[in-house]
C-alpha cells in the first residue's frame, strides 16, 4: 500500500486511512472507557522534519514562491530521553 492510496478507490486506500480508521474502530469498541487522539503527519526528507498538518510549516513569498524561513521541526528530549 501506498501512504494515502487513491482518492477515488476506497478498498485501496493507503496505510494513514487505515490506520486511523483502525484508532477510531478501536475506540468505538470500547464503550465504558474515553480516550483521546492526537495525530501528526510528518514528513521526513534530507535528514529534515516538515509538519504536513500545520499550514504555517511552510511560509511561502507570494511573489517569488520561495520557502521563507526554517518550515523544519526540532525534535526536543525530555530528561528519560522521550522525543
């Protein structure tokens, strides 16, 4: 499977629509407990972290359509080393 499979065939879609369906298929079988889902889309390229949800990640000049700024994330450790 792709990552996002194609948009106009649902049997084929890809492993993000799968996975997120599987999350909300599992919480819903769960009916005395909440839960709560937080995601991220990411993508890595050159060694560099891009936010793919934040529409701010990627601040483009309108006239010369060039990246403006450092659209990567730092990924930053908490003291039992957790990213």
């Amino acid at each position: 499977y792709t990552m996002m499979g194609p948009k106009n065939n649902f049997a084929c879609r890809g492993l993000c629509p799968r996975t997120i369906a599987g999350l909300f298929t599992t919480c819903g079988e769960q009916a005395n407990s909440a839960s709560t889902i937080r995601m991220s889309y990411m993508e890595i390229y050159n060694d560099q972290i891009y936010d793919l949800l934040n529409p701010d990640a990627f601040p483009v000049d309108a006239i010369t359509g060039e990246i403006q700024g450092d659209p990567t994330l730092k990924l930053q450790e908490d003291k039992h080393g957790n990213c």
